[in-house]
C-alpha cells in the first residue's frame, strides 16, 4: 500500500478523487485529508485488504477489490473519520 500525506494523495483513488474535507462522523466539524492510503499490489497477487476474508453480504460487508482509503482529521474533535472506495 502507498500512503500520501495530505492533499497530495486526492488524486490515489479508484474512482473520483477524494475531496480535501469532508463531514466529521463524531462530531458533524469539519475534518481535513491527512493521509491517503492506496492499494498498490493486484488482488490477485494475495495483497490486497479484500483478500483477509470473503464478502460475506449485509451483514458481512468487505471489500470486493483493491481500495484506497483517504483519512480526515476533525477540526474540532481531532476524531478521524474515513472514505473509501474499491477499484
């Protein structure tokens, strides 16, 4: 996995790049990018975070494909929240 500091890792995504904030889930503040983490290796390679275990449905929800996760930091709380989202 590659990790970026800051704004520097929006773009790391398998989809739309990531915003710089977004809603903190703790406190409803405002929470800043801090870091972006990045699959890097293929999934079938046995390095992906979707293969620790099976998606098992509602209920069990996993990953299905390599992801990136992109880590905030609350303004007010300093709590972290997290987007994600899977190639």
């Amino acid at each position: 996995m590659k990790i970026s500091i800051g704004k520097g890792g929006l773009s790391y995504t398998f989809q739309a790049p990531f915003p710089e904030t977004t809603k903190c889930v703790h406190c409803g503040g405002e929470a800043r990018v801090a870091f972006v983490g990045h699959e890097t290796g293929a999934p079938e390679d046995g390095e992906a975070v979707c293969d620790l275990r099976p998606n098992g449905g509602k209920g069990d929800y996993w990953p299905h494909d390599a992801c990136a996760v992109a880590v905030y930091l609350c303004r007010d709380c300093l709590e972290p929240t997290a987007l994600f989202n899977q190639a």
